[in-house]
C-alpha cells in the first residue's frame, strides 16, 4: 500500500523516467562503442606483433596472446628501427620443397610476377606462388630448411604473434619487453581508411559523462526521496512504524524504483536492438 503511494507521486514518476533515460542512453554508449570495437579488430585481424630475442621465449602464456609462429625480419639489420622498416617477414612451409622458392601475399603480384627474385642478405628467392591476401601483408613463406638456416646465421629467434584485441596491441607489447628482456614491435595492417580508435575514444569520453550524470542524478533521488519521508515521520510513527523500519522502508522504495527503472531500461534497448 505505502509502495504504491509511493509510485503515484508526482516526483517519483519524473525520477523514473529520468532515470530509465538515462539508463538508455549509456547501454545504447555501451552497445555501440563494443559493435565499434568488434569491427576495430575485424579492421586490423592481419595485424600482428614481431618479437625478437636471442633466446628462446614461452610467449603463449602473455596476456591476449593467441597464436605464436617463429619468424625471421630479416638478416643484416643492425637495429632495431632498421628493421622495422623492413619489409617481409619470413615463415617455413612445408609445401615448398625448393629451397630458392616463395610464397608471397597476391597483394604483391603486380609488383612481384612470377620468378621474380626477392634479395635477402645473401639469399635469393623466386616468386612461384601467391596466397590470398589482398591486402599489405609483408609475411613470405619460404622452405624450411632455409627457415632455419638464416635463423641461425641472424642468432636470434623470432616471433610472430597475434593477439585477441589490437587494442591490447601497446599494452602487450610492453609486457612482453617487460617480462623477456626481447624487443618488439607491431605491424599494424588496416583494411579500410575509418578511425575506429577515434570513434570508441568518443564513445568512451561519452560514457563517462553519462555515468557523472548518473551519480549526480542518483545524489539528488535519493536525497529527494529521504526528505520527502521525513514529512511524513509522524504519520509512520502513528502507523506502529519504528525508526528501523521507516529506514527499510526507504530503502525498499530506493531500491524498486531504481530496479523498475532499469527493466525497463532494458527491455527497451533489446526491443529496439531486434527491430534493428
């Protein structure tokens, strides 16, 4: 009986639907800046990130890390930022059987027709395949046992790693020279032109924003609501109410119309998410 006094104020219907508002708006903040992200990874799913150690490292076990191939970036580069610059990154194949042979993106065939020869120190291979990729993937496949000897000359073992989230690109790459000692770097391949990090950092911004809001908004119901009570201790009091229960009573009313206001929140999203 008292709840549903409660619910047939005036107030308590303005802080609701200001409240489901705002509930609204910051899962529509939370839908979207995710669906963003989701296409941020689809965006850079080529990308990957290049480890290079003279030792042998266990990276499987890094954070985010979802795939670990040895590789080789080249043979004579002196630093770090020489070889960055460079431009395939190399990988075994059992399929190929010649040890002068390649496989490279067909991103590349216009620029690399069949047989031609791709430098490297003091090797040289011919351009016989191309795998699918129409996009500026640098990784070449090359045979194996060539693999393993210009990774012996170079005495350093390489890496290449993808990873759950590009966005974690920075963050693991800090870990992992943290952690090993080893220097790495990510070659980030984008499919299209659209700033995905600039839209979630919007979406993030916005977030925020939305949530002070809530915590204002939130400051003032609750006091509004408590205040209001207080006119009417007396008419409790006379009721048989004690101080404990005029308490749990405001509690209770807090805490139903915040849970409403979020039901409805959500099945107002949801509908609209299916409608779209």
């Amino acid at each position: 009986m008292i709840l549903k006094s409660f619910y047939r104020k005036k107030t308590t219907k303005i802080y609701f639907i200001i409240l489901v508002l705002i509930m609204c708006a910051f899962a529509t903040l939370i839908i979207g800046k995710n669906e963003y992200i989701e296409e941020y990874n689809k965006n850079y799913e080529y990308s990957f990130i290049y480890v290079e150690s003279s030792k042998s490292l266990d990276l499987a076990s890094i954070d985010h890390v979802t795939n670990v191939e040895d590789a080789i970036h080249g043979v004579d580069f002196e630093s770090k930022e020489e070889a960055m610059h460079g431009l395939f990154y190399y990988m075994s194949s059992e399929k190929i059987k010649n040890r002068q042979e390649a496989i490279i993106p067909s991103f590349f065939e216009k620029s690399y027709p069949q047989n031609y020869s791709i430098e490297e120190g003091e090797y040289s291979f011919v351009v016989k395949y191309y795998y699918d990729m129409p996009y500026l993937c640098p990784i070449v496949y090359i045979n194996e046992n060539v693999f393993i000897e210009m990774s012996s000359k170079k005495n350093k073992k390489g890496y290449i790693l993808k990873i759950d989230s590009w966005l974690e690109q920075e963050q693991v790459i800090k870990n992992i020279v943290k952690t090993t000692g080893a220097e790495a770097w990510g070659f980030e391949l984008s499919k299209s032109n659209i700033n995905y990090s600039q839209l979630i950092e919007k979406y993030t911004m916005y977030s925020y924003i939305i949530m002070a809001v809530f915590v204002l908004v939130s400051f003032v119901t609750i006091y509004n609501i408590i205040n209001d009570q207080k006119d009417k201790k007396y008419l409790y009091r006379s009721l048989g109410y004690t101080k404990k229960k005029i308490c749990l009573l405001n509690i209770v009313n807090i805490s139903s119309l915040y849970m409403f206001a979020f039901i409805i929140s959500l099945v107002l999203i949801l509908g609209i998410y299916m409608v779209i």
